[in-house]
C-alpha cells in the first residue's frame, strides 16, 4: 500500500464543483457514499472493517480519523467511525481526500506527473472500465477495435477534447506480439504521449524507438 | 492460396479478392485443400458494436468480415506475402522506406501507414516487417469505416 498525500488546494476547486453539480446532493447534510460511488472509483473502509476482515490497523499509519491508501492501483479512503459521528462532521475532508486521486483530475486534465504518481490505478481495469472513468470526468467517448490484426486492443476516442480535458485518445491493451504480451494502456494527450506498462522493464519487448514515455509497473 | 502471393492494396491477393463473400473464401480454400479456422471477434461495447468473422490459415493470412462484407487481409510471418512494388514479409523496415517514400509511422497505433494503400507491421527485436495489410478504401478513413456504413 501507498500512503498518497492529497493536493488540497486542487482538492478543494473539485470538491467544490462536485458540492455545485453533484446530482446525489438533494438533502443536506448529505450522505457521502453514494457520492463517492457515482462520482469516484475509490472505495471506502471503516477503520473497524478493515481490523476484523484484514487485521489491518489504520491508525498505525498515522491518522486518528481518515486516510486516503492506493492499493493495487485502488484508491481506498479508510475512516474512523468513531471520528466521524453522525451527522459527519468530516465530509469535507473526505470530499477532499478522494477529489485528489486518480491520475486525472475533476476538471479531465492529465499530466506526466499525474500518470507516473498514479501508474497502478489502470492495471486491471478492462477497457470499459476505463472508459466509465474518462466519462466520469467529462469526456464523450466512442470505443473502436484495434488496427493491429493480432491484437485484442481497443481504442478510446475522444470526442470532446480541450486544452484543459486533454486526452485525446487511450489503447488499451491486454498484450501483444511485438511488446511481449505484458498489458499496457497508452494515453494520447495534447502535448505527448504516455504509457503504462503491467510488468518490469526487463519484461516488456521494445525497439528503443518508442516516443511514449514508459511507466513500470512499481514494486515494493 | 500458396506461399509467395502477390498483394494488391485496395484489391486483394492471387487468391482472396475484396469482392468475395465469407462462403466463397471459405469454399476457395477448402478446395486448395488449405486449412483454417474461424475466429469471432464480438467487439463487444464498440460503437458501432459490429462483431468480425476471421478466417485464418495456416499460413499465417487472415481475412477480415464485418457483416459478411471482407475489410481487410493480412498476411503474417509465414505467408511470404509480397507487394506489387516488391515490399515483402521479412524485408528490413529500412528497405521498405527507400521503396515506398509515403510509408510513415503511426506513433499510437505502432504500425506504418503508406499512402498506396497498404500497412506495415514491425517485429520489434529484429525491425523486419512481419506483417503486411491491405484493405477496402473505406478503411483509410476511421470515421467512414468505423460507422460500417459500407457494410
């Protein structure tokens, strides 16, 4: 697991946009979990569950209340019931802790350093769940095969870029002949491309050519 | 269909033309006595979501149909598929470039794309290429062949 610290301040713009257009948001206070679950792909534990199912204690890593973990590529919020009460004093700072994870921002923006910090939340994911999470952030997508004959890749298109919703387009691939059949996704952006590779780089096949710049898969 | 064809962009092989049907391929081999066998591609969540039929060979040449309508052809490793401007299977990727000026690398997709109507395939340890495509025309342009309007 990765301890990851949330950026606050670009937390707290996409927290607020969430507050203004999350169509969940019909009561207030609110409840958080059905927020988080149409808006995010990040999963919440109690600090309880995770000590009964996993015998994992949270609070060794250092917080008394709630903790933003990436697991496996999953972003986990855990929380300490006992903290949060009811009604839940602590939503903002939920809302804050998982509107900063993710490589892609609320706003649809990526950078380099937002894939490489966040390479693990693609491994795993098929092609349609990736592109549930495009959606997510706004993108209007269409899926299409690759050209490739061999390969079982699809392509996400991208019908809506901007200068700000960046991507343009993503493969998707479960391996291939020519890279050694280790599972990447390829992300085209506006101003270059990047790609995520399942393996270690000893694994992966590669010309040396490759104008995509390479993420490993991290070991710890 | 035997070893050393001719490939023709925009056309077919000696043997596989784009005006066939799915039966009359598969007729065509069964009496060349070449074996076969059918893949189904479902292209499941694709939009359109038009599933592929792909009769593949044992030499390595594999025939594309998209609502029993043949889209493209390739022919792999063993095939010895040759073009009619004499770009081959297991030629170096370098050689191919001083004969046919128009090839250039499709960066995302990692294929080489002439404007003669053909693709390219690369092995990535040797630069040799592996594969060669040709297509129907409406494949040049992703919004026209994608939309499977030709079908």
């Amino acid at each position: 697991m990765i301890a990851s610290k949330p950026d606050f301040s670009k937390a707290y713009i996409a927290a607020n946009e969430l507050l203004a257009t999350g169509k969940e948001l019909d009561t207030f206070p609110f409840p958080i979990k059905p927020l988080i679950k149409a808006n995010t792909d990040v999963s919440l534990c109690s600090f309880e569950k995770a000590k009964r199912k996993f015998n994992a204690n949270i609070k060794a890593w250092g917080s008394e209340s709630a903790v933003l973990q990436e697991y496996q590529g999953q972003a986990i919020i855990f929380y300490n019931k006992e903290k949060t009460g009811n009604p839940k004093p602590r939503i903002k700072f939920n809302l804050q802790l998982f509107a900063s994870s993710g490589p892609i921002s609320m706003t649809g923006n990526v950078s380099e350093k937002s894939i490489s910090d966040h390479r693990e939340y693609f491994f795993g994911k098929s092609v349609h769940e990736i592109e549930k999470y495009l959606n997510r952030r706004g993108y209007q997508t269409i899926i299409r095969p690759s050209k490739n004959p061999d390969s079982k890749a699809a392509v996400i298109k991208v019908l809506n870029s901007t200068h700000e919703r960046n991507i343009t387009q993503v493969l998707v691939s479960p391996g291939s002949k020519r890279h050694g059949e280790v599972p990447y996704v390829k992300i085209s952006t506006d101003n270059g491309r990047y790609k995520v590779i399942n393996s270690r780089p000893e694994e992966y096949k590669t010309d040396g050519k490759e104008k995509a710049k390479l993420f490993f898969r991290r070991y710890w | 269909m035997n070893n050393s064809q001719t490939i023709i962009p925009f056309a077919g092989t000696d043997m596989i033309t784009f005006d066939m049907t799915y039966d009359q391929v598969r007729n065509a081999l069964k009496e060349s006595k070449i074996v076969f066998n059918v893949d189904f591609r479902p292209n499941k969540g694709c939009t359109p979501e038009v599933p592929w039929k792909i009769i593949r060979t044992n030499n390595s040449v594999s025939v594309f149909f998209a609502n029993d309508k043949m889209f493209k052809i390739n022919c792999g490793s063993s095939s010895q598929g040759i073009l009619n401007n004499g770009i081959k299977v297991g030629m170096s990727i370098e050689d191919a470039m001083k004969t046919d000026p128009t090839l250039e690398y499709d960066e995302f997709e990692e294929y080489y794309v002439s404007s003669n109507g053909y693709w390219l395939f690369v092995d990535s340890g040797s630069d040799t290429i592996s594969d060669i495509t040709v297509f129907i025309k409406a494949v040049l342009d992703d919004e026209i062949f994608f939309s499977y309007k030709w079908c």
